[in-house]
C-alpha cells in the first residue's frame, strides 16, 4: 500500500506541476500578436522552409 | 473489494518479477509518450494558426498559367467588384525570393502600413541572414539591380508560426524584389459582407476567370484543420500498426513469462486462491504497470513539446532548413488522450490477463507436477 501512495503522490505532483506550467503560460499575448500581424497580411499561412517540393528540388537541383 | 493484505500481496509479486514488467512498462510508456508528443504538437500548431486567419478576407484570389501562380491586374480588380454582392476588392503582392547564399526561399509579404524603405523580418530569416553578417541592412539581388533595405524590425518571436520565413515590405518594394510591374498583384482579397453570398461569389469568379483559383474563408479553415490530421487517414492506420504490433509483442512476451510461471499460478491455487482471486491478482499488478505507463508517458510528452518546444521532433513538422525557434502554445484535448487510454491501457490489460486465465482454468496437478 506504501507504493501505491508513493506512486499516485508522485504522480499528483508531477501533473500539479504540468498544470501550473499550463496555467502560468500567457498564450493571450501570442494570440495578440500573432493576431497583430494577421489583421494587415491578412492571407497568413504556415511558415515552414519550404513551401513546396518544387521549391526544394530547385534549391538542391545540381 | 479486496483485501489490502491481497494489494500488498500483488505489489510484492510485481516487484518480485519487475524485470519482466519492467519491459512492457518502457516500451507502452514510449508509445504513449510519441503519440501523445504528435498530437500535442499538431494540436498546439492548428490553434495558433486558427488564431491567425480569423481576420481573413472571405474570398483570396489567386491566378495560375500553365499551372503554375500567375500575376493579375487591375483589369480582375475590376471585374470582380462588379459582382453582386462585392463590396471591395483589394490587391497584394506576396511571391517567393531565392536567398542563394544560404539556398533558402524567403516568403516576400506586402504590407501597405510599412514606409517604402522599411523592412520587418521573421526570427529565421533573420537568423539566416546574421550567418552572413547581414546585420543592419540586406541586398536582394534581382535580374536588373541591387536593392539595398534596412533591416528596421524583428517579427515577434511568438508569431514565428507564420511569421519565421517572411520578410514584410512595402507593396511596391515587394514588387521591386519580385520582378512585378507596379500594376501587378498576386493575389485579390474580396470583401463579401453578407456570408450568405460568398459561396455564389467565389462560384462567378471562377466562372469569369477559369484559370483563378477562388478560397474561401471555410476552405482556408479546413484546410487548416488538415494540415496535420493526424487523427485520421493514414496516421491513424500507421498507429493502429503500431499499437497492434507493441500487443502481438507483449502477448509472446506474457505467454512465454507465464508459462514459466505455471508452477506459481498452481501453487497459488492449491493454497486457495480461487480462478477470481488470480485474475484480480494479475489485474492489479499490470493496472499498476500500465496505468503509470500511461500517466508517465503523457507528462514525457507535455514537458518534451511545450516545456523543451519539441526539438528533433519539431523539424517533421516545420522543415529543418531555416532555424525556427517557435514555442507551442499548451493545447491538450482531453478526448484524445482518453482515446489514447482506452485504446491502449484496456487492450494491454486484456492482453495480460487472458494467458493468466487461461492457465488458471488448467489441470493444476499436471503443473505442479512439471
């Protein structure tokens, strides 16, 4: 019984401290500026490396 | 209810055995810990871009020729707000400029709020550049000429989701860097008020101009929800595979480990311990081992992606060729992970009892004999 209380105590913690982290992090001020941004280029899309294979082949066409 | 002499039992026989447990407790915990790790990420990237289009136009116009994107002019500006129901029509220059030196594409957005000779860049495109010492200003070379810009302004790094590739200029200097003529625009925002409309709308654009391609905001929405659906289609059978081949490995694992462990289970019975009392037995020590398994691996996972920002794992998802340096935002959906858990904490402890029942219910004397 002493690891099984041991065990669900370690577990509480840990995820009481997942949850603070969740809750401490301001996401309202990334959803401000990410919405800043979006509301003069208003078409946004991801912005990854490269857009498409296309791209890709070009970059490394020898 | 049991007995907490029976509890204690069961946890002794579990650490009594614990390198056997011990290999199904990693290798469950590893594939709740990649599963979760996914979606978390694909979770968290979908949020942030669903943030980003809320104020899209209702209807982007693109043009292609010879399937590739064409530029249009003022000639589809103003067909298009002759449409009923338009109520504007505006034009933007957005196109693609091939960094050689780094052999990198930067993504060229114009902005009608930048001054002619300002330039705001993403945290990898600056980056890129700093490699090359591009530091206070940066030269685009084109066909014709140089253009010499000051580097004025970092984009946020919270924004690197759609910011980390663009460099934002001024419309008619984004059509210098791109090779556009001044009346030339990539792509049209058409302003529909009622939504009603925009359906019809998009429908007679194509129809006025077959080669345009017509997004509506619903479009740009889903496309977004599939960017990474890693919930369904292929993903979903590559982790069916998975799981079904991590349950095919703890079954041999568990019939081989119990059939030495006949003689216990014999034992067990012959001191009393009816078919019941031995299922419990065993339900109690792999609930234990996959229940933690689970709970182990799901906080991996949380901590992996939004605490350390998912290195390594991060680059399937955003390319590794220009730095990004994003931060997930903590976005956890609740039903996935209890799909995750029914999905693999019942099967695992089905997996396991069966055998132990099986040999249960067999002739005891034979297996005390052997």
């Amino acid at each position: 019984m002493r690891f099984l209380t041991g065990l669900g105590i370690a577990f509480f913690s840990l995820y009481l401290i997942l949850a603070v982290h969740a809750l401490s992090v301001s996401d309202k001020n990334k959803a401000k500026e990410i919405e800043a941004i979006s509301s003069h280029v208003k078409d946004t899309k991801l912005s990854v490396s490269f857009k498409s294979n296309e791209y890709q082949r070009f970059v490394y066409a020898k | 209810m049991r007995s907490k002499n029976f509890v204690e039992y069961a946890i002794l026989l579990l650490f009594k055995d614990k390198n056997d447990h011990l290999f199904s407790f990693l290798i469950f915990s590893f594939i709740v810990f990649i599963l979760s790790s996914t979606l978390f990420i694909s979770d968290s990237l979908q949020e942030d871009l669903l943030n980003s289009i809320k104020s899209q136009p209702e209807i982007v116009v693109e043009n292609t020729r010879a399937g590739r994107a064409y530029a249009m002019h003022d000639g589809f500006i103003y067909d298009i707000s002759k449409i009923t129901g338009v109520s504007n029509v505006e034009g933007i220059v957005d196109g693609y400029h091939y960094f050689a030196q780094k052999r990198l594409w930067f993504h060229i957005i114009g902005d009608a709020t930048l001054a002619k000779d300002e330039m705001i860049i993403g945290q990898g495109v600056k980056n890129a550049m700093a490699e090359l010492y591009y530091n206070e200003e940066f030269h685009f070379f084109t066909e014709e000429r140089m253009i010499r810009l000051k580097i004025n302004k970092i984009a946020p790094k919270s924004t690197t989701i759609i910011s980390n590739d663009a460099v934002y200029l001024h419309p008619n200097t984004a059509r210098a860097v791109l090779g556009m003529e001044m009346d030339e625009y990539s792509k049209l925002y058409v302003s529909v008020p009622n939504p009603n409309e925009v359906g019809n709308v998009s429908l007679k654009i194509v129809e006025i101009y077959p080669s345009a391609k017509a997004t509506t905001k619903e479009d740009a929405i889903s496309a977004v929800r599939h960017l990474y659906y890693y919930k369904g289609g292929i993903f979903m059978i590559l982790y069916v595979i998975a799981l079904v081949s991590f349950f095919i490995l703890l079954k041999n694992q568990i019939s081989l480990v119990y059939g030495e462990k006949k003689k216990e289970i014999a034992i067990l019975r012959s001191l009393g311990f009816c078919i019941k009392d031995i299922i419990a037995l065993k339900f109690i020590q792999n609930t234990v081992v996959s229940v933690s398994a689970y709970l182990l691996g799901v906080a991996m996972a949380y901590i992996y992606v939004f605490m350390f920002n998912a290195p390594y794992l991060r680059n399937i998802f955003l390319g590794s060729e220009l730095e990004n340096s994003i931060s997930f935002t903590p976005v956890i959906d609740i039903n996935l992970l209890f799909l995750i858990f029914l999905f693999g904490v019942v099967p695992f402890l089905a997996f396991v009892i069966l055998p132990a029942w099986k040999i249960a219910i067999s002739d005891m004397s034979e297996a005390v004999k052997s």
